[in-house]
C-alpha cells in the first residue's frame, strides 16, 4: 500500500494533462484518455496484488514458475507486438506494400528455430537468464559479464526506440507534451516491475496482448468485409488508389542489394533467439512441455497478428488515400506510423479511434516493462550476484539490488527519450536484433550443442561479435551520415549482422579449438552431463522449486 | 541414479536420435523457406512481382503470406511429434532414473 500516494499523484497529474489540453484542444479523444485511464488503474491493482505474492527471487524473476503454457504463448506474442511493429509494419505497408510483408515475415521466422532448438534446453539449464545456461559448464564470472553485456545492449536500443515512439504517439494522440509523455512512460513501468516483479509484468503483457489481438481482429474484419473477404479485392482497390500502383505488391526499394537483404533476414531470424526479454520468458513456466507448448501458441498468435497488420496497411492505403482530412501539405498527419491510428478512425469512428489509441499506449507499456525486467535481472543476477555477491546465494541482497537496478534503468530511459526525441530511432530496433543474434544468439546455441567450446572461445567469439556488431552500425550509412551527418559512410551496408554474425561463430570456433588448458577440457568434459539434463529435464526441477 | 547410467539406456540414445531426426530438417526446413524468399528478393525480385492470372495478385504476395503459415505449420509438427514421441521417451528415462520430475 506504500505506493498509493505515488500512483494517486501520477493519476491526477496525467488526468489535469489531459483535461487541460481536452479543453484546448478539440481533437483530443476522451474515449482514449478514459480508456487509457483504466488500463493504468486494472494495471496498477495487479501490481499491487502481484506485490504482495512477490517474496522469492523465483518470484520476482520468473513468476514462481506458475505460469501456464498458453498464458506464456501469449505473454511472449505480447512482448514481441510492439508498437513499433504494429505502427510501423502497418505504415512499412501502407507506403511501400510488399516491403512491409518482408519485414514481418522475418520477425516471425525465428520463431520455429526458438521452438526447436532453444525453448526445451533453455528451460531445462536455466533459472533466470540466459546467461544461466550460457555459463552452466563455463567460468561463471565472464561469462555473465559477456552475457550480461549483451542483454544490456539490447535492452538499452530496443528501449530508446520503444520510449521515443511512445512519447511522440502520446504527443500526438493525446495532446501531452513529450517529455510529460515519456516521464509517465518511465515511471509506470519502474512501479510495474519494481514492486509487482515477473507477476505483474507477464498480466501487463497478457491483457496488453488480449486488447490488441481483438482491436487488430476488429480493424482487419472491418477492412476485409467491405472487400468480401478477398484479397484480390483489396489488392486491386489499392493498386488502384496507390501512387506506386502495382509496384506495392512486388520487394521495393526496402532492400536493395543482395548483402543488405541477407543481412536483414539474419538479424531478423536470428535475433528473436537472442532477445533477452524473450528468452527469461521461458522460465516463468514449469517444465520443457510448458515451454515447448508457450512457443506455439505464441507463434500462432504472432503469426496472426502479422496477417492482420498486413490487411490493416492496405485498408490504409485504400480508406485514407481517398480521404484529404487525414493529409497536411500531401504528407498523412503524424507520418507513416500512424497509418494504423487514422484507419481506426476511418473504419469505427472516435470509439474505435479511442480504443486503438488505448491499445497503443497500453502496448508500449507492457513491452518497456518487460524490457526494464530484463535489464534489472541482468544487473542483479548476473553483474551484481557474480561480481558483488560472489556467488554467495542471497535472494533478499539480489532482490534488493534488482529493485534498484529497475529504478536506475527507468531514469536512464526516460532521459535518453529525451536526449533522442529528434532522432531517427527506427534504427535501433534493427540494432538490437542485430546485437542478438551477433552475441547473444551464438553464445547461447553453442554451449547448448557445441561439445567443444571453451570459455575463451565463448568471450573472445561473443564480444568480438557483440563489438563488431555496434561499431559496424555507427560507421555504417544509418549513424554514420543520418545521425552523425557525414557525406558518405564508412562501412557501405546498413544491416551489418551477416559480417558480425559470422565473426561471432568464427570467433568462438577457433578461439575454442585451439584452447589447450586443463579448464578448457574440463568445459568439454562436462558437456554430456549438461546434455542429459538439456534433454531430459532431470535435475532441471528444483530450478523452478523455492 | 548416475549420469552415465542415464546415457546407457537405450530410451536416452532413442531420445537424443528421435530429437536430431526432427529438430535439423524442420530448422533447415524454415531457414531455406526463409532465405529462398529473401535471396530471391536480393537477386530475382522481378520474379515475385509477376501477377498470378489475370488480377493483381503477385506471387511474392502469394509466397510471403504462405511463410507466414508455413512458420505456425512448423511449430505445430513439432508440438505434435514432441507429445507423441520425443516425450514418452523422456518419460521413461526420468522414470528409470528414479528421480520424480
């Protein structure tokens, strides 16, 4: 109950905000702003609950093991549909068609290397991260300083895009000065993870998950029923109404050349199996059948979703293309990502506008939770109980120190939202998958079926791929001439991933082969006994047990 | 029960082959899917602009949908052959080992 001044105070200042600027402003939804009020305020109830039955670190980390395979399906579809993939897959297919299609299929075709390669042995190894199973048979100190890394760095990219987004969609749907919008950003999401932990964070993310299946079901239905459910009907009517025409529904200029388009699928593919707050999704569940069962409805469901986006960008281009109220100076009101936002309100009105609007802010929420989650449990499991605690097993310290990890991650958001409000940060989604799969992806895949790597081959292979992986992004065109404004860029390519990807594997192989020490054999020895536990489950039980 | 006792029975050594059966063909089976789509958009993407029939239609649009279904058929395969085949192997071993799971 200690957090209710906090909460009350939040409430009535975002209530102020928004009835303020309602009164100034006419275009400010009051469907949304109460909708969205009541999505903080069920939101918030749940945090208070999970709070009380927060008390182990298996709790706080991975929700005491007590979630169902279903429950987590959707908890994992939720933290994938982001907004930036909604928003933005809708507005890819809105300006550019087929291009659009490119980009959701490779968010969805990690999914079944996840399902049959990593879900089982993860949840098998594991018990709060992934550096668990990266480290089961290594040196436990830098491997989970490596590991560590990794996830740090993804988190802290796939974050400031995430906070970006968000406050310049609550800018504009909801009238409210950026930094406002970031600050309340940042701080539901520290109360969410702080005090409810995993608990919390997974209902967060299932009813965020529920709200936008429906919503995008009921804009895709809408679309679909005024073509008799054909697609040649929608395709036809848009390539009518497209200034591109039937250029929409063959690639574009998305992906030029054949080493990007490489790239691209690699980070894409690959990545998923390396996302941090993906992967510590798969210990809230009791067993391998659990987690096994988890990946396929969540694959379905993101699967799903994907479809529905697609129908949505081309509804897009048809309701709104038509239609000079939602176009300033030929430009659509907002850009591209609010393509999605705007059809709301073509297809259903301010209602289905509020609701849409709701949805998207609910869905940024949920996803900068379990990002924040991810973060704070590399900081506290992995930094802080190796380096501080030196192994020595105390959940309370670990906790504690989880706690503080979340509210320091929650101020470094919200300030770098800030610093980046002018920045194009499409980019570092990008980046993070890349560094995933660069770093996070090899290490992982290799120390659950590689017999031969070593600890040396592991730290050089993964931070060589992890480094490879930043620098080639900043001297490459995205940093190096968008951001930093040069003339031309260093290194050509904008998806480096099949250059770091292949230094990461290369990395580890060589650097493992040719480690002759007593540790290293000792690593290789302990491979069979890690494998009968990766495979059977035995000996994984009292992981999830407290 | 040992570990090295566990990797005698012959229920482990049928596990860990029912498991390499499935888990190479349908990882490579989503990765050639995959990148045939995105080696064909690198080198030949005229070809998935070609309209099937009369309408408008491509076959890029026909190919990148099917991927889509293509990923969930996938997954539910194997979601299916791992309840029917690799887990009363895995059953039996935990069984045989003695310990509860």
């Amino acid at each position: 109950m200690k957090y209710n001044a906090p909460v009350a105070l939040i409430l009535s200042a975002m209530a102020t905000c928004a009835w303020a600027q309602a009164s100034s402003e006419k275009s400010v939804n009051v469907i949304a702003i109460v909708m969205f009020l009541a999505f903080v305020a069920v939101t918030l109830g749940i945090t208070w609950w999970a709070a009380r039955r927060t008390k182990t670190a298996s709790d706080f980390y991975a929700a005491g093991g007590g979630i169902t395979g279903f429950q987590n399906g959707l908890a994992i579809a939720g933290d994938y549909m982001s907004a930036a993939s909604f928003l933005g897959i809708a507005g890819l297919v809105y300006t550019s068609g087929f291009d659009g299609l490119i980009y959701a299929i490779g968010f969805l075709v990690g999914w079944p290397i996840v399902l049959v390669l990593i879900a089982e042995p993860l949840r098998n190894l594991g018990k709060y991260t992934f550096a668990d199973v990266a480290s089961f048979r290594l040196q436990q100190k830098p491997i989970r300083i490596l590991a560590a890394s990794g996830s740090l760095v993804t988190v802290i990219f796939y974050l400031i895009a995430q906070m970006v987004g968000a406050g310049k969609l609550i800018e504009l749907l909801f009238g409210l000065p950026y930094e406002a919008a970031v600050v309340i950003v940042g701080v539901l999401m520290t109360l969410y993870v702080t005090f409810g932990g995993m608990i919390a964070t997974t209902w967060v993310q299932l009813i965020k998950a529920i709200l936008l299946l429906s919503g995008a079901s009921l804009m895709a239905f809408l679309v679909m029923l005024q073509f008799g459910f054909s697609f040649e009907n929608l395709f036809a009517e848009a390539v009518k109404v497209h200034a591109k025409a039937n250029a929409i529904m063959a690639p574009g200029t998305l992906v030029s050349d054949p080493i990007s388009a490489i790239s691209l699928g690699i980070a894409l593919m690959f990545g998923t199996a390396g996302l941090p707050h993906i992967l510590m999704r798969f210990f809230t569940v009791k067993d391998a059948v659990q987690a096994r069962r988890s990946v396929f409805y969540a694959t379905g469901f993101i699967g799903y979703f994907y479809i529905l986006t697609f129908i949505i960008g081309f509804g897009a281009i048809i309701l709104l293309l038509k239609n000079p109220a939602y176009f300033t100076d030929g430009a659509l009101i907002g850009g591209a990502n609010m393509a999605a936002i705007h059809l709301s309100q073509a297809l259903g009105g301010d209602v289905l506008l509020g609701f849409i609007s709701a949805v998207a802010f609910a869905t940024i929420l949920a996803v900068v939770s379990g990002l924040t989650l991810a973060g704070s449990s590399a900081i506290s499991h992995d930094l802080y109980a190796t380096l501080v605690l030196k192994g020595a097993r105390d959940e309370k310290k670990e906790i504690r120190a989880s706690r503080i990890a979340t509210i320091c991650l929650g101020v470094i958001a919200v300030l770098l939202g800030i610093v980046f409000e002018k920045q194009n940060v499409a980019f570092m989604v990008g980046l993070a998958f890349c560094v995933a799969a660069s770093a996070n992806f090899p290490i992982l895949l290799l120390s659950m079926y590689w017999r031969k790597l070593t600890t040396r081959g592991a730290v050089i292979g993964g931070g060589l791929g992890l480094f490879t992986a930043v620098i080639l992004v900043v001297i490459g065109p995205t940093v190096w001439v968008d951001t930093f404004g040069n003339a031309t860029a260093i290194f050509p390519y904008k998806y480096p991933a099949i250059f770091s990807v292949s230094i990461a594997f290369i990395g580890i192989w060589f650097f493992s082969i040719t480690d002759k020490s007593a540790a290293a054999a000792s690593e290789q020895a302990a491979f069979d006994a890690q494998f009968v536990r990766s495979q059977t489950g035995i000996g994984a039980a009292e992981a999830s047990q407290h | 029960m040992q570990l090295e006792t566990i990797r005698q029975l012959p229920e482990y050594a049928a596990l860990t082959r029912a498991r390499k059966k499935i888990m190479w063909p349908l990882s490579l089976a989503t990765i050639a899917a995959y990148f045939a789509l995105i080696l064909t958009i690198a080198f030949h993407p005229t070809t998935l602009g070609t309209p099937i029939g009369n309408g408008v239609t491509t076959i890029g649009m026909v190919l990148g949908l099917g991927i889509i279904l293509f990923c969930m058929l996938i997954t539910g395969i194997y979601v299916y052959y791992a309840n029917r085949v690799l887990e009363p192997l895995t059953q039996a071993i935990v069984k045989k080992a003695g310990g509860k799971q």
